[in-house]
C-alpha cells in the first residue's frame, strides 16, 4: 500500500492555526458530497494562499469504486473474493497503447502517425458492474453486478464532522512557520467569501475555530494600552509641571522609539507574539520615564529663572549621565536573560531583545530629541500665557495649588524621616538584612510554574467511549454533548469530529473530540460563569449527566504547537519489554487511583490507553486446512477482503484518481456468527465455510500499541487543581509515580511538562546573574563598588514587594512573573541611578558636603521626576 500510495513530506506548523466546516443547514447535502466538494473546490484554493503550509480534510470521505460482495452469491457461483479482486485487477488497468506510424520507419513509409487510444481504467459503477468474473462451461457470464452492489461511495466511514449538530466536514488549516499568521487568517477568510458565491444550494461554511482571535484581541489590547499609556502619561506630567506644553515632549518621543523598536525587530525576524507585545508595552513606559526625567530637569531650571535653551543646556548637563547609566544598566539586566537555552530561553529572548532595543532608542532620545523639543517648545517662568494655559489654569488652578501644597509637604516630611533614617544607619541595615531573609522565603514560598493557562477563547473536550463502541454510537453521543454545550451562555458554537482521539492523535471509533469556540470576549468580560475556567467546569458538570460516555473538558495548551491541551502528559514506560499491555494497563490505573486521591490534582485524570478491548481472535487449525486442502494464504485473503475493505486499485473521475476497494456488504460481517458462513475455495474446487477451519474467540486486548522512545508506554493526562501550580502538579505525580511503580517500570514527562521539567530552575540562576550584571556595569561606569553597591541594594526591597504581591493575588512564580521580576529589578535601578547620580554631583560640586548630606539633597531634588515616572509607568 506504501508503495502504490506514496509518501509526502511537507513543512507545516505542528499546531491548527484555523479551520473551515462546510456544512448543510437543511441538510440536503450528505457528508459524501461535502467532503468531496471541500476537496474539488475548496481544499486547493485555500492551500495556494500564502502562509498556508497544509490543510486536511476532518472526517474526509474521499470518492470511491465500493464493491460491496455478498458471499452467499459468490459461494453459489463457486467464486472467492479473490476471484473478484483479479479480475478487477485484470480488467480495470491503466492503457498506453502507444502510436501507429511512429518514429523510426524507413522514409516515406506513411504521411501521419495516430495515438491508439483504449479504455483501460473504468469510470462508474455500470462498468466496474459489468466486470466479467467468470465464463461458465455454457458460454454463460458471471460479471461484478451479479455477485457485488457497487456504487460510487467514500474510501473511508471510520470518521465523521459535526458543526452545531449537523452533518458537516472540516478543513484544518495548518500555516507555514516564519509567516504571519493574521494576514494568513484575512486571506483565508477572504478567499471564502469569495469562494461563498460559487456554493451550490444546501452548502454553507463557518470558520468555528480560529487561533488568531486571541492573537487580535491581544494586539487590540495592546493598542488600546498605548492609547491609555499616552493619556495618562500626559496627565501626570500636567499634574505634576502644571504645564500642557511639557506633556508634549514624553509624547513626541513614543512615537520615534516604538517605530525604531519595530524596525529592529523586523531586522531580527521577531513576530508579534504575547511576549514581543508585553516588551513593546513596557518599552512605552520605559521610553516615557527616560523624557519625563529630562523635561522635569529642565522645568526646574526655567523655574529658577533660565531661558527653555539655557536650562536645557543645564538639565542635560545634570542627567546626561544618569540616562546613560539607566540605559546601560537596563539593558545589563537583560543580557543573561538572552542566553538562556530551550523554549524559556525562546520566552526570554524575544522580551528582552525587545526591552533592550527600545532602552537604547529611548536613551538617544532622551540625549537628543527630548531635549531640543524642551528648548523649542517651553515658555520662560515669567512668559505671557497663552489661551490654552490660561484654560486650564481656570479649570483645574484650585487643583493645582492644592496638589503643590501637598507635594511640598510630602517632600519636606519624605526629607525629615529621611534624616532621622540615615541616622539611624545600624538599625536599617538589620531591618534591610531582615526583609532580604523575607525576600528569600517569599521565593521559596511561591510554588514554580511555567506558562500559565490563559482563556483562548475556546475550549476542548475529548469523548471517550466503552470499548469497542460503533461509530454510530459515538455520533449519538457527540450530538447529546453538543446540544447541551450550545445551551451553555458563553458557547458559541460546536465543532466536533468522531472516530479521532484528539490525546493520542489516532483514529478510534469509541472516541471523539469536541472544539468548542466560546463567545467573544467582549461579551464575556465582566460576566459571572463565563471565563473559559468556569465554562469548562460548567460543561464537565453537565456532560457527567450523559452516561453513554467520559467527556474530560480541556483548555488548549499554553503554547500552539506543544501538545494537545493544558496540563501535563506522563508517559509510564515499560523498560523491560518483557510486562504484557495487561500488566502495564494495571499498573497505570494504580496510579491514576492514587493520584485521584490526592486533592492537589484536578480531577479526574485520564489515560486512552487499553489492553482489555473486546476483540474477536480467528484462531486458524492449520492441520485441518491442510486436510480440507485449503491454501492458509486463501483463509486470510477471504477475511481480509469481506472484512478489511480491500484496497484494490484505482480509477479516474473528475480529474481526480480515487481508489477502488472491495468488502462484504453490511448484512454479512454486521455480527460475529457472520464470519463463520464466509467460504473460500479449496484446491478441488469446492467451496468450504471458514467455520470449518477456525475458531472465533472472544477476547480482550490493546487496541494500538504505543511506543515512546522505543519503549512500550501509556500516557496519562492530568492537571493541577485550583491554585496548584504546575511545578507541583509534577512534583506531586512524580512522587506518586516513585512510589507506585514497580521495577523495571519508569515515567518520562512528555510535550508541556517536559519543557518544564527540562527548562528546571534555570530562571531562577538568571536573578543573580542579572544583579551581578548590572553592580558590574555600575562599578565601571563610576569605578566605585560602593556606589554601585547603593544602586544594587535596592533591588531585594522591589522583589519583596512583588513576590508578596504574587502570593497574595494566590498566583504561581511563572515565566510571566519571572520576566516582570526581571523588569522591576531593572526598573528599580533605574531610580536608584537618579538619587546616586545627583548626590554625587553635589559632592563635585560642594566638596565640602557629607555624603549623607548629598544624599538627602539628591533625594529631595529627584523625589517628583521619580515620583512622575512611577505613576507614569504604572
């Protein structure tokens, strides 16, 4: 069958970026027509389109020749299945019956040469009917018809598709890798329409599941975050220099450094990704601080009566130094984070590229344009107003004057207390040493997480059956489930496909899987029940009331492309090879039995592996057919051919080649007792009954044998429960899995939490690296550890208050949290940089200052840029 079919090999995501159901709403189309109209009309057209790397076809029922046989007729007339397939294979063949007059002939031989044309293939069912089996001793014919009912129908019944409850096929979109999967989404929505006008009567799409909503909603939010960026931005820069034409130099430079950030990563081959837009919305902040610090300088000079050009001059003189150190110590910070390896490097990597690049924009900004804007468009102190001054003076000057008094109240108390701590120098550092020590038990009090689980906007339920159960069944089932999920508020629609087991990826008739695409998130936000959380909680409570099945609800994995859904997937190994799937099975359901008991685990966990399927065994006495004079190679032909739809060859229709496959009809191989009446023909010529020959026993064993790493496996799939971490949703496993298995028997962690397990405590060795990069940058650019030291000290007092933030809010110490910590140690060195900067120019300056002295002065100087830049970052 390899052979005759081909192998091919194309490139394409891992991860179904979008996909179409073809559907019929009155339902006057069946599946055969669909599958074979998304095919002829719709698959190619979709696959030309750029971005696009493979499409299928769910529950594809491609055309095909289907000669159902009734044996009893073949029996009567003497004839095997195999009788049937050669002549098939005899009289259905592919024909080049080459040319007349063609080259070489001696000169002159003939004027033309003429293509012999011969019907080799056939083209429909009357043909393949009229196939001559058999010629009898009287000149009569036993053709196909006659011992067959042959009708064009589908290659394969073993899958189907629903769409909302009805009768549908679905085309999986996978995109190609380094493309940009929106504008591949717009084409593909796009070229629907377009191919929406040509759909004949009873034939209609939707697009039920689609990835790139939660990457638009993301990018949407992103805009909508720099629009409020920008707003507040200005609002706190009127507040604090009560001055509309200051708000206009942070805002100026957003603008130049987002694009040059944009560029850069372009450069880079970065996508837009939840990383790379969670760097560009903290590079915004960042860019905003480093302006805001230096037209907060030069306001302060025109207050003591400079001109705008001679107190930037001034300002700039004073700050240049500080921007340059923020600069270089934010980018420092970002630098061993860059290196790290594995798919939390992948996480890393792009945020703090990102982060950097716009750190060192924004740093030559804030050295040239922030500056130049300061001088141009500032007004002297003693300036005449202008109208827009003078309205908002009107407007908000009774706000103005009180938020002053208070300013200058707060700082003068900020300076008094400032005073009576650096006196107090002994007990701070023993306070200081003491919520180091807190900082450090907030970490180890934290569980560790990796990627969290966020609402997708749509959810997956996988369906598993009794054993054995027809497909019929599972279509029965899947409706139930769908009718219930469409009353659910907050689902949108259904989409479903039997006969697939989404956990291991094969074909199985007792499973299905179930994408449910939730209402947007506009309608759901604010709404009690309707996070993806609650509504998979919800369905898993009401699809328990269906007792034909085991529905388990699933959110989509955290990561495209990394399993199949969220949690974590255990393989139980069998490294002996010598445990049958019996044993292993038992084994695996120990511990699944133990972990259920353990209420840190969600519940319930599931394993699709099984080693008691009832099977039927044909045990073949291979003494007696050798005694009834029966080839054993004419017994397994006869089972494979009524009962295995038995590939035979091929035809051409529509342009297309499809296959042709012969099989008992529904009647003969519908029970078990059916099998014992089939016949095949022994070297006398006389037909004998398989029952003769064989025994038909009832067993139980695996239905798919499943390998991981070489090694005899079955999977188990599970989660933590509510406000476990995934960390210790491991942990927890592999104790249990420690303890439960026996010799020779080990687990290896697969997809999501083998990422984890490999990426380990990694993130955690980056903290103290980053810290040591920044001191070291620090100490040479002031070629003082102790002035450096001052700058680093405050980064613990920052964790703390972020690691408590983390436990109190009930959250798990996760990439996410780890990159804010990263950005926050940053940050808060950034502020540091100020105060040390400036004290140690009042000490240049005034030689005769104590350092304590310069410091307090420092602080009091830079309390209201810090301040400003505080609120504007959050």
């Amino acid at each position: 069958d390899v052979q005759r079919s081909g192998i091919v090999v194309k490139k394409a995501s891992p991860d179904i970026t979008l996909a179409v159901a073809i559907y019929s709403p009155d339902k006057s189309r069946d599946p055969l027509y669909l599958s074979n109209y998304a095919t002829l009309q719709i698959k190619d057209e979709l696959a030309r389109l750029p971005g696009v790397g493979d499409i299928s076809v769910f529950g594809a029922r491609d055309y095909s020749m289907r000669l159902w046989l009734n044996p009893q007729q073949l029996a009567s007339r003497n004839l095997t299945a195999g009788d049937l397939v050669k002549a098939v294979q005899e009289q259905n063949v592919q024909v080049a019956a080459g040319i007349v007059g063609g080259p070489p002939l001696a000169a002159g031989t003939t004027a033309f040469q003429y293509t012999v044309n011969a019907q080799g293939r056939l083209v429909d069912p009357q043909q393949f009917g009229d196939i001559i089996i058999k010629t009898g001793t009287d000149g009569s014919l036993t053709r196909v018809k006659d011992v067959a009912r042959i009708e064009l129908g589908a290659a394969d019944y073993s899958t189907g598709t629903h769409f909302n409850g009805l009768p549908a096929v679905g085309i999986p979109i996978f995109q190609l890798p380094g493309t940009n999967s929106i504008a591949t989404a717009n084409a593909i929505y796009a070229k629907m329409e377009e191919l929406k006008k040509a759909f004949p009567h009873g034939v209609d799409y939707s697009i039920p599941y689609d990835t790139t909503i939660f990457v638009r909603d993301s990018i949407r939010d992103v805009v909508k975050t720099l629009f409020i960026s920008v707003g507040l931005v200005a609002l706190v820069v009127l507040i604090f220099l009560q001055s509309w034409r200051a708000s206009i130099v942070p805002l100026l430079a957003i603008p130049m450094s987002i694009i040059g950030t944009f560029a850069v990563m372009s450069v880079f081959g970065f996508s837009l990704n939840n990383l790379s837009l969670f760097g560009l919305v903290l590079a915004i902040g960042i860019v905003v601080d480093d302006a805001i610090v230096v037209v907060e300088n030069v306001d302060r000079w025109i207050e003591h009566g400079l001109s705008p050009r001679d107190a930037a001059y001034k300002a700039m003189a004073e700050v240049t130094p500080a921007v340059i150190a923020i600069a270089f110590g934010l980018t420092a910070v970002f630098v061993p984070v860059a290196f790290i390896s594995g798919i939390t490097g992948q996480f890393y990597r792009q945020f703090a590229l990102t982060i950097s690049f716009s750190t060192l924009l924004s740093a030559f900004n804030s050295l040239t344009l922030s500056p130049a804007l300061a001088a141009l468009i500032l007004k002297p102190h003693d300036a005449k107003r202008d109208p827009i001054t003078k309205g908002i003076d009107f407007v908000l000057g009774w706000f103005f004057h009180l938020f002053n008094k208070a300013l200058d109240k707060t700082n003068r108390t900020y300076v008094g207390v400032l005073r009576h701590v650096v006196r107090a120098s002994l007990i701070v550092l023993v306070v200081y040493a003491g919520l180091v020590a807190l900082t450090y038990i907030g970490f180890k009090s934290v569980p560790l997480g990796f990627i969290p689980q966020q609402d997708q906007g749509y959810l997956i339920t996988a369906l598993q059956l009794p054993d054995a159960s027809s497909i019929d069944r599972t279509d029965a089932v899947i409706d139930k489930l769908a009718s219930i999920a469409k009353q659910t508020p907050g689902i949108q629609d259904t989409f479903a496909v039997t006969g697939l087991n989404l956990l291991t990826g094969t074909n199985q008739t007792n499973a299905a899987v179930m994408f449910t695409p939730l209402a947007p998130f506009a309608e759901r936000t604010g709404k009690r029940g309707e996070s993806a959380n609650e509504l998979a909680g919800r369905l898993m409570g009401a699809f328990s009331q269906v007792k034909d099945g085991f529905a388990f609800v699933l959110a989509p994995p955290p990561v495209r492309g990394i399993g199949q859904a969220g949690g974590f997937k255990m393989q139980v190994e069998d490294r002996t090879g010598l445990a049958t799937p019996q044993e292993l099975q038992a084994v695996v359901g120990g511990l699944i039995a133990d972990a259920m008991k353990d209420p840190r685990l969600a519940k319930p966990l599931l394993s699709t592996f099984r080693a008691t399927v009832p099977q039927l065994y044909a045990k073949v006495d291979r003494v007696k057919a050798k005694q009834e004079n029966v080839a054993v190679t004419d017994i397994f032909q006869a089972l494979q051919v009524y009962l295995g739809s038995y590939y035979i060859n091929d035809f051409n229709y529509l342009g297309r080649t499809y296959k042709v496959f012969a099989q008992a009809d529904a009647p003969y191989r519908a029970h078990a007792s059916d099998v014992a009446q089939l016949k095949t023909r022994n070297a006398s010529g006389r037909m004998v009954p398989l029952g003769t020959l064989m025994d038909l026993k009832d067993i139980a064993d695996t239905d798919r044998i499943n390998r991981y790493n070489l090694y005899p496996s079955a999977e188990i799939n599970g989660a933590g429960a509510p406000g476990v971490s995934s960390g210790d949703a491991i942990k927890i496993m592999a104790n249990l899995a420690a303890k439960d298995l026996p010799t020779g028997m080990t687990y290896e962690w697969t997809e999501l939490a083998y990422q984890e397990e490999t990426a380990g405590n990694t993130a955690l060795y980056i903290f103290p690296l980053c810290i040591l990069f920044v001191f070291l940058t620090h100490s040479a650019e002031y070629e003082s550890f102790a002035l450096s030291s001052a700058i680093i000290l405050i980064v613990p007092m920052c964790l703390l208050c972020g690691i408590a933030g983390v436990y109190f809010s009930g959250l798990d110490n996760n990439i996410f949290t780890q990159i804010g910590f990263v950005v926050l140690a940053g940050m808060s060195v950034k502020n540091a940089v100020l105060i040390v900067e400036f004290a140690k120019q009042q000490q240049e300056h005034h030689p005769e200052m104590r350092a304590d002295e310069a410091a307090i002065e420092a602080s009091r100087l830079r309390l209201r840029p810090i301040l400003m830049t505080s609120f504007a970052f959050i």
